[in-house]
C-alpha cells in the first residue's frame, strides 16, 4: 500500500533555521509520536542537502550509540558513522538526522560539541516528554533551536486531498467580511470529514488509499494505544494514562475545569501538577489554562491549577468518545459527514477549535465569571491581539443564544477588539459588531 510523503507547513520553518543558522545550532523538532517528524526530517534533508545520514536511536545499535560515550575524536566518529550507514557527507553539504534523540542521551549531549565542530548540520527530533525522561544527568546543549510540530492542521490536510484552493479562498471571504454563500455547505463537509479522519498522517494515508472510514479508525485506535502505552512507562500507576482517556468524557460534562479527582481519585497538588506538565510536554495533550485576568499577558495571570484538556488531534479525539465501542456500533461518522450530530456532542467542535487555534500559534486560555450563587459564566477562549483580546465562544447549535459572551462583552468592553461566535453556519456580522464565523475559518483570526 502507498505510503506518502505530505507538504507541511513546518518544512519552510526548518528551511529558515537552515538559511538564518548557517550550521550555528541545531534544530530539535519536538512533538507526538506519530506526527510526521521523521518523515519531514528526512524530506528535507534529501531536498535540501547533498547528502544526509539518519540515525534512528529506536533501532541503532550498541555500537553506533557508544559512539557518542567520548567525543575526544570526531574525525574517527564521523568515518564510522559514514562507514555503517554508507554515507559520504560533504562538509557544510551535508546533515546528520538524530532521530528519537531521547533514546541516546549522550548523543544529544554531543549536539554542543557537534555544532562547534562545524563541518556538518544537525537535525535532531524527539517528543518532548520522553527528552525530559531520558535527560536527567546530561548537559542540554545550548546551540539548539527548538520548534513544535503538530498534527496535520485543516490547510494541510487539504493539500493531501490535492485540494490547494480551498484555504485561500476561504481566506478571501473572510479578509473581505463576507459569507461564502452557496460554498459554505461544501466547505463544512470539508471539515467535518477532517475532524473524522483527523491530521495523523497514518491516518490520512490510509484514507486516500482506501476511502474506508472503518480502516481509518483502526488506526487511530493502534496511535491511541500507543499514547496510552508511552503514558504507562513515565507512570506506572496508570493514572496518567486514565486523564489521556478520560478528556472526551471531562469535555462532555461542560464544567469549569477538568476534575482529575474524578478519575483517579484524590492527588495532591504537586502530583497533579506534574502529572498536567506531562500530558502538555506529550504534545498529545493540549491544555487550556484559567486566566484570572482576562487582560493582554494573560500568561502573567493563569491559574495552574485550573485547566481544561483536549486531545492535540480531533481526528484521535472522535474515536476516544467510543473507546469503548466497535466501529461498526457507533454511528458518529454517518452523523458527523452528515451533518446530524446530536448537540451534546458538541464538544467535538470545542476540541477541533483548541487544535485549530494551537496550530495557527495561539496558547490556550479560557475565563469564568460569577453568575449567581451557583452558576457561572464561561467563555471557552481568549485570545490576545496587540493591546487588546478577542473572546470565543464555541456554539455546535442554537447559536442565537450566547448569554456568557454577552455577559463578558458589557463587563470588559473597553478590552476587547473583536468578539467571536464559531458555529456551523456562513460568515455573518452580527447587528452588536459579534462575528459569527464557521469553524473552517477560526485559524484565520
């Protein structure tokens, strides 16, 4: 079965690191597993080099990590390396690829050493949780740039569908304030059919190849397991791997925060936090933190021990809400493409905004307000632009009512720029300036 090579955006980031460094540091690629961090290392690497060496630390052997014990002689690491894999590098032609870098510390520590000697670039990539895990002891090298990558975001998926018109278009309509019209059915299939395949691209590998939405799905099961597994080594006790499956489960309920303690039982405070830092440094995870003062720098006031969590992809996200059920048995997909899904399933839109969001560059930050006694006001996102920020509340239906966003707008006016509605009907401006936006637009704001 084909198994391809996508466009990501990421790549003319690396090209950037590679004009602006001239060899001055390495570039550490960081994020979950599965994502496409090996493949576009080593895209790059053959497009942009005369020539490339790989070491993938998952299945080097012995004797290629002891290489990396004693850097006293570079000149005889270099011709070994060059020897095992067959490889003649060229200097300041060529780059070497550390690939799963958290498995061989030292040769991450090497990157220091590596740099100065300068003959050759350095590309190293790794899921951020796993470098933590695996670094303890080592000096981390100062000559490294670092870059997140995630999942495959709308645009790109479309481009794997050979669809290049799309997002600029969509863009288009929306520079220019005004609904896409006869389109916009079109476009929220679009969509929808990305949140169900999702942006993993094993996943969307397996689509085009087989257009089978039930094939699609096993993988993402086989990538879920996986996370669950990784979260299992770094936690014996399981619990870390409990909130990684309950977040669907915590978004359905609608409260304020996510309740670890309805999962696992009491921790203390320091256990939750760490446990939180994991999940977020696993990049599977996304987390929204409670700003205390929904104000530009919200960084400065968010409250660590209030947060929300979402899975970095939908597409992992869909199939988690029926963890528990075979394929066959659930109808989500029919409803989904359909455009038939029950509104208390509405929370798979709030995670596909805080994957939109994330992918475009924005940090998470939602905020909460006293209604009554007990009852508050939530707005699902803020986000901050110049000196002021932009509220968004998340509607999957019954988009007319939005009493928390109007409730914030009259006690912040003088902070806002522009207020979002996303939803799943066309572009409008609303007669109070509101923006109503479809969710195919919300990495545009």
């Amino acid at each position: 079965m084909e198994k391809r090579v996508f466009k990501r955006k990421i790549y003319d980031r690396i090209l950037q690191w590679k004009q602006e460094s001239n060899g001055d540091t390495a570039l550490m690629i960081q994020g979950a597993r599965r994502i496409g961090k090996s493949t576009i290392s080593e895209e790059f690497a053959r497009n942009e080099y005369s020539s490339y060496l790989i070491i993938d630390f998952n299945t080097a052997s012995s004797t290629v990590k002891s290489l990396f014990d004693d850097l006293m002689d570079l000149d005889f690491i270099f011709l070994q390396l060059q020897t095992i894999y067959n490889v003649v590098l060229e200097k300041r032609k060529s780059v070497i690829i550390f690939d799963e870098v958290q498995k061989c510390p030292n040769a991450r520590q090497a990157i220091k050493y590596l740099v100065q000697d300068g003959r050759y670039d350095y590309i190293e990539t790794g899921s951020l949780i796993s470098i933590k895990q695996n670094t303890k002891g080592i000096t981390i090298p100062s000559e490294e740039e670092r870059i997140d990558m995630y999942p495959m975001d709308f645009e790109e998926f479309r481009w794997a569908l050979g669809d290049t018109a799309s997002i600029p278009l969509i863009k288009t309509f929306y520079e220019k304030r005004i609904p896409l019209g006869v389109a916009h059915r079109i476009k929220q299939r679009d969509l929808r059919l990305y949140m169900l395949v999702g942006g993993m691209p094993q996943a969307v590998n397996e689509y085009i190849n087989t257009n089978n939405l039930a094939k699609v799905d096993a993988v993402k099961r086989r990538i879920i397991k996986l996370y669950s597994d990784d979260f299992l080594k770094i936690d014996a006790t399981g619990k870390l791997s409990k909130l990684f499956m309950a977040i669907p489960s915590q978004l359905s309920k609608k409260s304020t925060r996510f309740y670890t303690n309805s999962v696992v039982g009491e921790l203390g405070k320091t256990a939750e936090a760490e446990m939180i830092i994991n999940l977020e440094d696993s990049k599977a995870v996304l987390v929204s933190y409670h700003s205390d003062d929904p104000n530009v720098g919200m960084s400065l006031s968010q409250d660590i021990s209030k947060y929300k969590l979402f899975v970095s992809d939908t597409g992992l996200f869909v199939t988690m809400v029926f963890w528990d059920k075979d394929f066959t048995e659930n109808t989500i997909y029919q409803k989904l493409l359909a455009d038939k899904l029950e509104a208390n399933l509405g929370y798979i839109y709030e995670n596909l905004t805080a994957q939109m969001l994330t992918a475009a560059g924005n940090k998470l930050f939602y905020f909460t307000f006293e209604k009554d006694e007990k009852h508050s006001y939530e707005v699902d996102f803020l986000l901050s632009r110049g000196n002021k920020i932009c509220p968004i509340e998340v509607k999957s239906s019954g988009y007319k009512s939005h009493a928390s966003l109007d409730a914030f707008r009259a006690k912040y006016s003088a902070r806002i720029k522009n207020s979002y509605l996303f939803y799943t009907k066309d572009f409008m401006i609303g007669d109070n300036e509101m923006i109503y936006m479809p969710f195919y637009m919300a990495s545009l704001i």
